[in-house]
C-alpha cells in the first residue's frame, strides 16, 4: 500500500512573529543623542538604545522640587497647628486647614513620582530609552540629533528576538480547501536554496485580497 499526499506550492514572505516583537515609540518631546545600537545589534532586555533630551523631562523634574519642597512645609506647618492647637492658641478650623494642606502635599507627590517612574525616572532632563526584551535591532528609525515628538506615529526602534519567525503564504481561493491547521509544511527561501525549513500551519486568516485573490 502506498500513501498518498496532496502538495501545493506557495509564495509568501518570511516576518517577524508579533508575539515576540516590541516596538519602541517616543514617550516624550525632544532631541535623541548617545544612540548605542546599530541595525542588527543583539541587545539585552534593560540595554540602553538612545538618550532623548527633553525639556518635558526637565518639567518633571522641576515638579518633583517644587512638590517636595511643598510637603516639607506643609508637613512643618502641620505640627506647628497641631502644637498650637494642644497649647489652645490655634482652633479646630485652623487644624483641619493645615492637615488638609498636608495630605494635597502628600498627593502631589506622590503624583509626580507616578509620572517621572512612567517616563524612566530620570532627574536630569532626559529620558533614557531601554529595550523591553533580548534580541535584535531589526528595525531603526533614530538618528543623533534628530528631532521628535511624542505623538510621532514611527517607532524608533524595533526589537525581535527571532527565536522563531512567522512565514506568510498566499493562498488562491482555488486551493483554500487543501489547506489546513497542522498540515506539515517545507519552506525554502531565496536566501537558503538549498536548505529546507519544515513547520506547520497554525493559522488560517479569514482575509481575501480583492486584487490577486
């Protein structure tokens, strides 16, 4: 008894695999200096990629002196009302006045530290750009000195591990039925002629293209 088994040959594309891809966008306004990775560079998760200069970071920080400045007097205020009030030389109002100062002191903050840990944490006018993840820099929009905002819609860069890749294949609407979930599948690319890549089908996206169908 022989076995018989259907093939069909496809083109497609070999790309990233999303799930193990991140893209890095601005998180504030300014000027990228110190870029440290080039395209193709293999990065650690926590390695620094660029520093951007901004005066966003800088306004941060300025709210984080002046909001401690702030809690440090109203925290003085605060026990000089409550001394004052135990000797009866402040009233009840005048208590919850300074305690209610005190705790907005509090609040702001602890607001801001929300923001500048959010943007990095940095103190010093900038805003120091990590990878998120191990692997490589397959995309790089970034140069020194160039100048960006935060509502940029371009990623800077670019990190994939490339453990494993996606391959996209199309399929005509004459040969959808061949196709199924775990068939086995042999790639060979331009690149590797000779060598044959073997996976299987682990999705078939419900999308036709109305041009090439």
């Amino acid at each position: 008894n022989c076995q018989l088994t259907n093939t069909i040959n496809l083109n497609g594309k070999v790309a990233f695999n999303d799930d193990r891809v991140a893209k890095i966008y601005p998180m504030v306004s300014g000027v990228i200096q110190n870029i440290k990775v080039m395209l193709g560079d293999y990065v650690h998760k926590g390695q620094v990629l660029g520093v951007i200069k901004s005066s966003e970071m800088a306004g941060i920080s300025n709210d984080l002196v002046n909001a401690e400045t702030n809690l440090r007097v109203a925290t003085k205020n605060n026990e000089v009302a409550q001394e004052m009030f135990k000797s009866g030389l402040a009233s009840q109002k005048e208590i919850l006045t300074a305690e209610a100062t005190f705790q907005q002191a509090q609040s702001e903050l602890k607001k801001v530290k929300r923001v500048l840990h959010i943007n990095g944490g940095n103190i010093n006018g900038e805003y120091v750009m990590h990878s998120p993840i191990d692997g490589f820099v397959v995309e790089k929009f970034a140069t020194n000195d160039m100048s960006i905002r935060a509502d940029n819609s371009t990623g800077l860069f670019t990190i994939s591990d490339l453990k494993n890749v996606w391959v996209i294949a199309n399929v005509y609407e004459s040969t959808i039925s061949l196709v199924h979930l775990n068939d086995n599948v042999e790639v060979t690319t331009l690149s590797y002629p000779g060598k044959v890549f073997k996976g299987k089908v682990d999705k078939v996206m419900n999308v036709l293209d109305p041009t090439n169908k």
